[in-house]
C-alpha cells in the first residue's frame, strides 16, 4: 500500500469543501436535480420490488400464526354480526359515518400522487425514525406540513421537508409525527397524536372526563392547518388512565402496514 | 481511460441506487446492511486509496443530494471513513484474506455509524439523543453487521472466483 500524501489528501478536503461551497450558493443545483431525475424512476422502480418483498416476507410469517388467526376471526365474525344488526338499526347515523369516511370523493380533495424511492436508509435507528423519501418535491406544489394518504385514505404520514424534486415525510409512527386527532364520532374528545418506536400511534392530552374504548376509530380532527378532519389514522388497542393524571392516554395501532408502502397520496391545501 | 471511468461511475451509481431503493425497504435486518461502505472497502483493496476516496466523495455527495441532513454529512463521514479504512488496511490488515475482509468491513462499519452520529449530533446541537441503552440500538447494529459479513464474504469469493487480485501468492524458493 502506498503512502498517502499529504498535498493529495488536502485536494481531496479542497474538493469536498468546494462541493459543500457550490451547494449552498446554489451553482450545484442543476446537477443535483439532474442526478434526481435520472436515478429516481431507477429507484421507485426497485423501491416497489423491495416493498413487494417486504410484504411477502411478512404475509409468511402471518402465515406462521394462522391457525391462531381463524379461531379469532371466528370470534370476530360472531361480535361482527351483533355490531352488524345494531348498526342496521342506526342507519341514519350511518349516513354521517359514510360521510366521512366518503370524505375524499364527496369534498374532491386535490392530491399529489408521488412514489416511494427509499425508506429507512437516512433514519437514526437509535431514535426509531420511520420516514419515507418520496418522488415529488416543491416543484410538484409540496410543502412541509400536508398530509400523505394511502389508497383508501388513511392517513400514512406527514410531510417534513422538501427539495425541489424529493420530499422527505415522517411516517404517523415516528415519534416526530404528530397529528391532531380525535375519536370518530366525538368530536369533544380530542388529543394529539404521535408515534411510538415505529411500530404504533399513541394518543396523548386526552382528558380524563373523555371516553375511549377499545377498538375506536382515530380519525383527524381538522385543527391542523392543510391536514382536514375525519382522515382515518387507526384503531384503539389500548387505553392507559392512572387516577393522579390530568390526561389519559390512548396507544392506536395503524389499520395498514404503513412500512411496505411503495405508492402515497399527498393532500394539497 | 474513459471507459474505465463511465464503468466506475456506473458501478457507484448502481450501488447507490441499490442502497437506496432496494436495502432500504427489505424486512428484518437486511435494511440495516451496508453495501456502500463494503463496495468502498473492496475497492481500497483491490484499487489504491485515492480511487477510494474518489469513490467516497461521489457516494457521499449522491447521499447529500437525497439527504434532508445539512448538506456535507455523508461526503466528510465517507471521507473520514476512508481515511480510517486505509489506516487499518496499511497497519492491520495487510494481508487479503477473508478474515482481513471481515474485520475491516465491522470495524469501519461501525466507524462510520460512530462519525455520523457525532456529526449529526454536532449538527443538532446537542438535542439528538443517542440512546446507547436501547436494545433497539445494539439490536440494529448486531443485525446490520451480521448482513454485513454474509455479504463481504459472498463478494469475497465472488471476486476470488473472477480475479486473480485476492488469491494468495506464495514466494518459492529457489536452491
């Protein structure tokens, strides 16, 4: 091997500097949204093969508990049918429920449809960050703050920053996420909402007096400014009260698998 | 020249894409793999230093331009790695076998979290919290460095099978 010299490795620093120079007075940005352009249908393209193996990776292991899975669902089915037979009878509260979960169509929201190049790789694990690199940026009307939305319009996330041709957003996971919420047909009991080591959704400054119950949808609350109301970010699984609170706290598991997403919706204002 | 050049460029770019699209988003631990700083080490080994840390300075400003971090994290850190690598490689690990691989890729692996992390953490100002009691953390680590390994290995024969560059020379005597 040979020796390193000196004067090379101070033209390297010299290089380096210069790049981080040219960047910040903005001469680098043609050649940055060029490499963009170029690498980004190569990426969205293995990012979905990637997502397609993440999901059959996990549909295995689901598979691993199905029999435990057909005794639940069983047990489902029959509270499904008693909840079933109440809600016929409530139809016409139905019709507001509808409502809002028809929201998307009924209000024709704009959207941005924008594709996932690359999860994971620029979070800290030490800080189980969930976030998402997706294929639109400014230039595409983006903003920090809208609301990204999956297929059937759940709420999936957030958008943190933005570049002229990338965005970066924070899954509703991520403890950086943080949404006004409420519980779907209550709309006195509100909190906010914020993930838990990037695997589900607490909602926290729920008051005491305010009832959650188990499997209670949590949707939006429309307080935050370009996030609107009623979009569903998931179900109740749990409820921790302690007396001494003031607040009551609520941990909500999303209804998708947030982190095989290869394909998001971004709410325009 | 030029030829070997574009095939470098093309072997970075591929790399990088792979790294960003595909490692990124696959289950379990193989997220956590690191095929840039593996595809750095075997070119300081196979090549010279200073197409290493060309290679260093393309891939760490292909990581800032899809970074949302302050622009400049990954070039230095990849920089400081290489520096790093090239100093174990020249006083450790001089010769090519696969442990020499092995050791190199954990420890500059591992390197490269730790310059990314302080620079990160000096970036922040202090407010990052690197929680170093989290199973979580070492979890990530032990996962990523073990996907690590079977790749460096699998490389390694790979290369063995195709080019003379690692095979071992032996000096014979002559009487």
């Amino acid at each position: 091997m040979a020796k390193v010299s000196l004067r090379k490795i101070s033209i390297f620093v010299a290089v380096i500097l210069l790049l981080i120079f040219l960047h910040f007075i903005k001469i680098l940005s043609p050649v940055e949204n060029a490499v963009i352009f170029v690498l980004n249908p190569f990426a969205r393209q293995l990012h979905s093969l990637s997502s397609s193996w993440r999901s059959s990776y996990e549909e295995k292991t689901k598979n691993k508990d199905l029999v435990n899975e057909v005794f639940l669902l069983e047990k489902k089915i029959n509270e499904l049918s008693v909840e079933n037979a109440q809600l016929k009878a409530l139809e016409e509260e139905n019709k507001i429920l509808r409502g809002y979960l028809q929201f998307l169509k009924e209000k024709e929201f704009k959207y941005v449809l924008a594709d996932v190049v690359s999860s994971s790789f620029f979070s800290n694990p030490e800080e189980n960050e969930k976030k998402i690199t997706i294929n639109k940026g400014s230039k595409a009307g983006l903003s920090p703050g809208l609301a990204l939305i999956n297929s059937e319009g759940m709420i999936i996330g957030k958008i943190s920053e933005v570049k002229d041709y990338i965005s970066l957003a924070y899954l509703s996971t991520d403890s950086n996420c943080r949404l006004a919420a409420t519980i779907q047909g209550e709309t006195e009991t509100e909190g906010v909402t914020e993930g838990d080591l990037g695997l589900t959704i607490k909602m926290n400054f729920v008051p005491q007096a305010k009832g959650i119950k188990l499997d209670d949808s949590v949707v939006t609350s429309g307080l935050e400014k370009n996030i609107p109301a009623g979009l569903l970010i998931g179900k109740v699984t749990q409820v921790e009260k302690e007396n001494n609170e003031i607040w009551q706290k609520a941990i909500i598991e999303p209804m998708v698998d947030i982190d095989s997403i290869s394909v998001v919706s971004v709410l325009m204002p | 020249m030029y030829y070997k050049a574009l095939l470098n460029l093309f072997f970075i770019l591929l790399v990088f894409v792979l790294q960003l699209a595909i490692f990124s988003g696959l289950p379990f631990g193989l997220g956590a793999a690191n095929i840039i700083i593996i595809a750095l080490i075997f070119v300081l080994a196979l090549t010279d230093f200073y197409t290493a840390v060309w290679g260093a300075i393309i891939f760490g400003f292909l990581l800032d331009i899809y970074s949302f971090n302050f622009f400049g994290v990954y070039l230095i850190s990849l920089f400081v790695t290489i520096l790093f690598s090239n100093f174990l490689l020249v006083k450790f690990f001089t010769n090519r076998s696969s442990y020499s691989f092995l050791a190199l890729v954990f420890l500059t692996s591992i390197f490269y979290q730790a310059v990314l992390g302080l620079i990160s953490f000096i970036q922040s100002y202090g407010q990052i919290e690197i929680e170093i009691f989290d199973k979580n953390f070492w979890v990530n680590i032990f996962w990523g460095e073990v996907i690590n390994f079977i790749i460096t290995l699998v490389s390694f024969y790979l290369i063995s099978f195709l080019s003379k560059k690692l095979k071992p020379a032996f000096l014979i005597k002559n009487d």
